[in-house]
C-alpha cells in the first residue's frame, strides 16, 4: 500500500525516534512510504487556542500537501483527531474544501490505529520479542478517534513484555497543548497524579503514543526524580522485530 | 455585590484559588476520592443497565432535549396552560432578582415567616436565601448537604454533592457549634440530629420553596428528584409552594420522563432512580390528605434565552448531573477551593459561567480545561463541552478578551507554520536555543513563553535531528 506520513512539529523536533520507528515498520510491513516535504502542522495548536481563523489557513494547507488519495498515517492522535472532527468545522458545509477536508479525514490513521483496523497486524505472526516492565497512558485524543485499550492488547501480543496496568490510564496527565503553561498550578496537579500512578506500577518504561502527552510525563517523571522512560508502540514494537536498536533504559 | 465564594472580585482569575485548592492535601482527598467513586460508579450503572445501548440511550435524551429546546416557545407556552389549568401559578422572571421579587410578593401576600427549602441550583443563582433573610424571612436549606453548607455560611462546590468538600467532622463540629447537638463523627448519629431538627423545621415552615429537575409539558407536571425526601415534606406541608425552575427543565410529554430519570439518577449518584421521584401537578386538591394551598411555579430567564443561539443551544440540554465534574481531572484538582468562582463548576461551569457573566469577567475559565474529552463521553445528553470550550476560546480572541501579547505569539507561531522554509528554519531555531538552555538533555527553568511549563516538569531539549532532516538524508543516500 503507498502511505504518506503525516508527522507533526512535536515528534518531528522533540521525539523523531517515534516516526523512526513508524517509518520502519511500515516499510518491515511491505509498505511504500512517502513523506511530503512541504508538511509543517495541521493547526490543531491553534485551534484548540480559539485561533479559527490561523488553524483554517494552516488546514487548508495540508489539503494541499496531503491531496489525493493515499491512506495517510500519523504518530498523533489529536492531529487525526483535529482533522477528522474539529477542522469541518472551520469550513461551510457543501463547500469543495469540506469535502475534502471529509476526504482526508476518511483515510488518515494514527498509526496504532491503523495497524489494528487497516493493517489488522497479528503480531503472533511475526517474530515480535521485547523483554521488560511497561505500563501505558492512554491519550486523551484516542478517545476523540474511538480508541479504548488497543495499544495495551497489541503489548500483550508482544512476547517478553511485562504489562504492568496503570491507575487511571485514561485520565489526563495535565498536557493539553497551551493548558500546560498557561494554567500550571492545574496541569501539574494533574501531573504529579500521573507521575505518582506510573512510579506505583514499578514499570521501566511507560507508552505513550501522543508526542504532548509524552514530553508532559517524561518531564515530570525527571522532576520527580522518578526513572521511568517514556516510549511510543511503535519504538518498542521496532525494537521488538528488531528494527531499531533497542535503547537501553538510562 | 460581590462577596462570598460564589461571587468573587470580577474579573475572576482562576489561580487565585485553584493554588490554594492544589496544595490542601485533605481537600485533594476528599474531593479526588468522591468524584473517583461516583464517575466509576456512573459507567458501572450505566453499563449495567444499558449495555452496548448507553450510547444510543444518551443520544435519544440528547434529542429529546435539543427537540424541545428547538421549539422551547411552543412548549413553554403548552407548559403555562397545563399548569395552569391544574390549578397552579405560573410567573416567568427574566433574571434573579425579579425571581425573587415574584417570591418575595408571594410571601408578604400571605404573611409568610418561616421557609423550608429544598436543593436548587437555579435559587443560588438568584441568591435567594439571602434576598429572603433580608425580608425577614427565615430560610433554612433541607438538603442536608446544603443545610451544613448553610450552617457553616459555605457555598456549594458540586452541583449534586455540594459539600464534597467537607467531611464527617466538620459536620459534627458544625451541628455542635450551630444547633447545640453533642459532638460527633458517626454519620448515622450526624443524620439523626439533622432528621430531628428538620422535622421542627417543616412543622413550623409557611412557605416551601423547591427546584425542580424537569417541566412536563403536555402535564404541567413538576418533577423533583431527591434521595431523602426532603422537597416532599419542604412542598407539602407548609401552605404555599413556590417551584423555581430553568425555563431549559422542559420535557414534552410523560412518556418522554423515564429515560431521564433513569439517566440522571445513574449519571449522578449510580443509583437506578433517585430514592424520592415526586410528580407534583397543581396544589391540593380536595381529597388530598396534604399538599399546599397555593402553588407557583416561577419560570426562570436569567440569560437562558441568550444560550438558546444556534452555537451555545445544546449547553441547555444540561440536567444538572454533575457527571462530567465527577469525571473531570481539572475538577478533581480544583473543584473543592471553589475554583470557579460561580455557581456551576467543572466543564459545564466552565463554559456557561462566561456565556452568563461576561467572558472578560471569567476569561480563565475557558482555558480551565486540557480539552481531555472525558466530560463529553460522560454526559448524559451528548453536550460537546470540549468543543463549546474551544468556542469560548474563540469569541475571546474574536473579542480580543485574549490579550495582545498571545495574539502576537501565536499569530507569530501560525505565520512560521505557513510554508516548509520557514518552519525547517523555526524548528532549526528552536532546536539551536533550546540545546543551548538544556544541561544534559533537559531544561529546568526556561523563559517565557515557556515558564509555566518548567514551574511544573522539565522540558526535554529538542532531538539533534529532527524527523524530516532524517528523512531527507536517507531519501538522499538511497534507501540500504
């Protein structure tokens, strides 16, 4: 199948290993990937902020860089969540750029998704090990996708994974994009509770497939003093088929 | 007037009290574990009641509200006549005080002293205790929770639970503080000496006053839903009742009532139907053995009718569960330090407070959410409260509540966004200043824009290669 990769501005500065490792498995997977170069950002930081008409200009962008018909897949479950729910919004229904803003909803995937309703990837069939403690944060956007526990059944598929299960998985761990800095106090009650959940399950690793999400626990774990690294599904699954060499928890 | 934990200063900011709330361990524990036990509880009851259906059941109430909203003056109006021909007084009020002056008439009408109240949020809107007590009339709340908030001159902090922030023994130390009882802890002996003094209450009490969770249309029947029976005996003893209501409480028919009892006693408490389910149609009649002579039921405006536009309507379909506080992490933090500042708190608070009061006077509250989406999935009406957040965000930068400087940023942010060169020489930027700031992989204190995010967590340092430079070289040196 030709998939282009949609990779937003977090992972793509903050934790390009995910895409890495998405790129990896796809092409493991026998797929052709594409990466459009003139890709920047869905406008999901902007919207969320009330800046409807900044995010309506950034969207109607990636109907350009994204035009077409292939499937296309992304780390970020609250870009396919802005794409597919909130950015129709911004335009007048029956209008060309509603439908395809609906076109390009219809066919983006966050990658766990796409592995488990595109994909329909058995991992009993492949040659899939990784030894160790992981727990897992559910983001929040997965919910805005309909995603529940996929990512922790495709982690019990995985042999030599000790699946530890986290209190209040799918409570928000206190990122949500400019919340984070503009309501600190709150945001890291939130956090501390997150940090405090994951230290209690004992775990080495937590997974977290949301690269905000992900850089709001890894930088509260180390405040807190609290080893534990933070990884995508789709770094543990490369490691796993040995698509990426397996970093060592620091 | 301002004053009280409900109506703060204007224009009201959030981290005046939400620091204060964060840092009360004991607070944090009441109020984390209450909303924990009540939100599982709510899935579980629904779960078990409505199985793969819970959705379709939320979108069926969801619908009936819309529809009714939709057509609100219709049934207003078919509401008015049926009531009225059922023998009872039906007022509409435009805002709090013209509520309470209706009430107030009523009373001096017929020399009423003494008033028993059962729970409604709509009376803390219209601050009608207060406006009572200033007429000489004395007021006492029956809920429980609401008569110790009462006693303790406290303000609600939970739409259904509203001393969730208190526990057993600021209860004790209340009743024997206020009414003289011997202290105790033991909530069986706390309810008693409640149950005690109440009832002397109802036996003396000339005027009732109640809410009322939903209006039948068709019936001009009002509903109230209670767990201890307390509007019964506030409404049927003394000679007057007076039902303050939301004009958005409106049902259509009978039939349409038992798949929101059946949602609201579930969303709220987990409960299969609330213990008292009371259907009041008209005053009493001549066969009754109890029931007032007269009563009113006064239909409540206070800004309702501003919600109805197009964009805000589905806020209406609200029934006051208190489902998505219970399910909301930024409730659970702040929700028991009156953080809010208002009378309704968590999302839905969020998102109608500024609707009501002005968003420069609460221009917080709309960002007072990580927009997690719990509180939608738990609504019983299908409100999109993340999305009518997002739309409060909006109408603030529109009307330039949003202050200069963010405007710049992220008007700044969104140009660097707009073209691939720009955004690889940004993301170079970012990725060059924020390694210079970093020691061994990690910020601790970075400057604005930035420094709310390392008051609370370090910030990693950008990758030394970003996703696309990596894979721009590989297409480069061709794939292995």
């Amino acid at each position: 199948m030709r998939i282009t990769l949609f990779i937003p501005c977090l992972t793509d500065a903050f934790t390009p290993r995910a895409a890495v490792a998405i790129v990896k498995i796809l092409e493991y997977l026998g797929h052709d990937v594409d990466v459009p170069a003139t890709q920047t950002c869905c406008g999901q930081p902007m919207f969320n902020a009330g800046f409807h008409v900044e995010a309506k200009r950034l969207v109607t962008r990636m109907l350009d860089v994204f035009d077409g018909d292939a499937t296309v897949v992304t780390p970020s479950g609250s870009c396919a969540a802005l794409i597919r729910h909130h950015a129709p919004t911004l335009y007048a229904a029956g209008t060309p750029e509603r439908q395809r803003v609906e076109n390009l909803g219809g066919r983006l995937y966050e990658f766990v998704e796409f592995l488990v309703r595109v994909e329909r990837m058995d991992l009993a069939a492949h040659d899939v090990r990784w030894d160790g403690d992981v727990t897992e944060h559910f983001p929040c956007h997965g919910r805005g996708i309909g995603l529940g526990d996929e990512t922790m059944s495709l982690l019990r598929g995985i042999a030599g994974v000790r699946l530890h299960p986290l209190e209040h998985r799918d409570q928000c761990c206190g990122f949500g994009g400019t919340f984070a800095v503009k309501q600190p106090a709150i945001s890291g009650g939130m956090l501390r509770e997150k940090v405090s959940c994951i230290a209690a399950t004992g775990a080495d690793v937590v997974v977290c497939n949301d690269a905000g999400c992900a850089m709001n626990i890894a930088g509260g774990c180390h405040r807190a003093g609290t080893p534990v690294e933070v990884r995508s599904f789709a770094e543990i699954l490369a490691e796993g088929l040995e698509l990426l060499t397996r970093e060592e928890p620091s | 007037m301002s004053g009280g934990p409900l109506d703060p200063p204007l224009p009201h900011r959030i981290a005046s009290r939400a620091g204060a709330a964060g840092r009360d361990v004991q607070l944090q524990q009441f109020v984390n574990r209450a909303t924990d036990i009540r939100d599982h509880a709510r899935v579980e009851a629904l779960d078990a009641a409505f199985g793969s259906r819970t959705e379709a059941v939320r979108t069926l109430a969801g619908q009936i509200k819309q529809h009714t909203l939709d057509h609100l003056d219709h049934y207003v109006g078919q509401f008015a006549d049926a009531a009225t021909a059922a023998g009872v007084h039906v007022h509409f009020a435009a805002d709090g005080p013209a509520a309470n002056e209706i009430c107030l008439a009523i009373a001096r009408r017929r020399g009423c002293r003494r008033c028993v109240k059962s729970k409604s949020m709509v009376t803390e809107e219209t601050k009608l205790v207060p406006a009572l007590q200033a007429a000489g009339i004395e007021a006492v709340e029956t809920d429980l929770g609401e008569f110790i908030i009462q006693l303790d001159d406290d303000a609600p902090s939970h739409i259904v639970a509203p001393m969730i922030h208190k526990d057993r023994r600021a209860v004790g130390r209340a009743f024997e503080r206020e009414i003289g009882a011997p202290y105790t802890e033991d909530p069986a002996e706390l309810t008693a000496i409640a149950r005690a003094h109440m009832r002397v209450q109802y036996q003396r009490a000339d005027l009732g006053v109640s809410g009322a969770n939903f209006l039948v249309a068709e019936t001009g029947t009002v509903v109230i839903c209670t767990n201890e029976g307390n509007a019964d005996l506030s409404v049927s003893g003394p000679p007057v009742h007076i039902a303050f209501v939301g004009i958005e409480k409106l049902v259509p028919r009978l039939q349409d009532l038992p798949v929101f009892l059946k949602l609201l006693a579930r969303s709220a408490t987990a409960q299969p139907i609330t213990i008292y389910t009371t259907m009041l149609t008209g005053p009493r009649r001549a066969a009754d053995h109890d029931g007032p002579e007269e009563m009113h039921v006064i239909l409540v405006d206070n800004g309702r009718t501003r919600l109805l536009a197009p964009d805000t309507r589905e806020l209406l379909r609200c029934i006051r569960c208190g489902a998505c506080l219970n399910t909301c992490p930024v409730y659970r933090k702040v929700g028991g330090g009156h953080a809010y500042g208002a009378v309704y708190s968590g999302p839905i608070g969020a998102t109608i407070t500024p609707l009501l009061a002005g968003l420069e006077n609460y221009p917080d509250l709309p960002h007072a959410s990580s927009l997690c989406g719990a509180c939608f999935d738990a609504c019983p009406v299908r409100i999109d409260l993340p999305g009518q957040l997002v739309r409060r965000r909006r109408e603030m930068v529109e009307t330039r509540v949003t202050g200069l400087l963010e405007r710049s940023l992220m008007r700044a942010w969104a140009w660097s966004l707009r073209g691939p060169r720009r955004y690889r020489m940004a993301t170079r930027l970012q990725r060059v200043g924020l390694r210079a700031l970093g020691r061994a992989g990690w910020i601790r204190r970075a400057p604005p824009p930035l420094a709310g995010w390392t008051r609370e967590r370090d910030l990693p340092v950008p990758a030394r290669r970003s996703f696309h430079d990596w894979w721009k070289k590989r297409e480069r040196g061709g794939r292995p």
